[in-house]
C-alpha cells in the first residue's frame, strides 16, 4: 500500500474507536439518568465475518458480517480490512467519518473490496500477502482469512485498497463498489 494512505487511515481509525465508543456510553437524560435506547457494541462471539473471493475479478473480496445474537448490536460502518503485515487499510468509498451501524439481531450486513484499485500503477509493484484480516469492530482483533481459502494461493495483490461501506445486500455492495471505482476507471466488470 502506499504511505500516504496510513497516516489517514490511523487517524480514521482513532476516529471510528471514539465514535464506537461515543454510541455505545450511556447518555444522560434531562434528569441526569441514562437513555434506555442504548445499543451494545457487537462482541467478537456475537458475529460470524465471511469473507470470499469475487467469481469475476481476482481483485475483489466479498465480505459478510452476521449477528448471530438474538439483540441488536453496533458494528463500525466500514469494514476495516488489513493485509498481511502491511501497514494501513482499505479505504472507504465513499468517503465518510466512521461511526457506529446497527446490525438487528440474526441479519447480516455485506461489503466489497477492491484489493488493487489502480492495476496500471499495481503493475509491477502491489505485493501479495499470505492473509487478510477483515475487523468490524476497530478495537477488536478480527478474523483473518488465508490466501489459499481467497482463491490466491501465491498470495492477494494489494495495491491502493478500497472497500465499501456495509450495505444491506451483496449485490447493492458489489454496485457501490463499482459506481464508486467505475469513475476512475479501475473496475472492468
């Protein structure tokens, strides 16, 4: 990934975890005593995260998150989506502050990742990483997904990546994505 992405990326981040944790803290009322209305963050148990190579573009993963709770829960808008040891993370299209989204009891939430956004410049110069590491909560470990199980068994090129926020379907996800990239000229579908 290139330099200039990290440093905004980091600060996202730090972002995403105050407003996390800004709609997860009791608020108080005219009274001084708590809203009743406030929703937990989604524990690392209560999920299942999925995450699975596109049937037409090696570049693309398709991700999945679902509450496996019978109670509404907060994970982060936009998936934060790492690559091996490689610093930073897909950046979100569009391109919006972090801050908490409701995922009701037993739905699932789907997102897109483009892991090259510009081949031409990739060309020569994206590595490829053994794993991917897919976290909906930005302070929480996350699952990481092998290579081989993406359908890269030499390793995902990473180049510039971009992600999309979670969205209702796969399919309105994969459409963001593409009328988001589709514009410069990234996405040939």
């Amino acid at each position: 990934m290139r330099a200039r992405h990290v440093t905004r990326h980091a600060a996202a981040a730090t972002v995403a975890a105050l407003a996390l944790t800004a709609l997860a803290a009791p608020t108080a009322g005219a009274a001084g005593s708590a809203s009743p209305a406030v929703l937990a963050r989604c524990g690392e148990n209560d999920v299942t995260v999925r995450a699975q190579p596109s049937e037409d573009n090696a570049d693309i993963l398709r991700l999945s998150v679902r509450n496996d709770t019978s109670k509404a829960c907060l994970v982060d808008r936009v998936p934060t989506v790492t690559y091996g040891e490689l610093d930073g993370a897909a950046l979100p299209l569009p391109m919006v502050p972090h801050a908490g989204r409701t995922l009701a009891a037993h739905d699932t939430a789907y997102a897109a990742v483009l892991s090259v956004s510009d081949a031409e410049d990739a060309k020569d110069e994206a590595p490829a990483v053994m794993y991917v590491t897919v976290t909906v909560v930005p302070d929480q470990e996350g699952r990481s997904f092998q290579a081989l199980t993406l359908g890269s068994p030499t390793g995902v090129r990473v180049w510039e990546p971009v992600t999309t926020l979670w969205q209702s379907s796969a399919s309105q996800a994969r459409q963001v994505l593409m009328e988001e990239t589709t514009g410069r000229g990234t996405l040939a579908v």
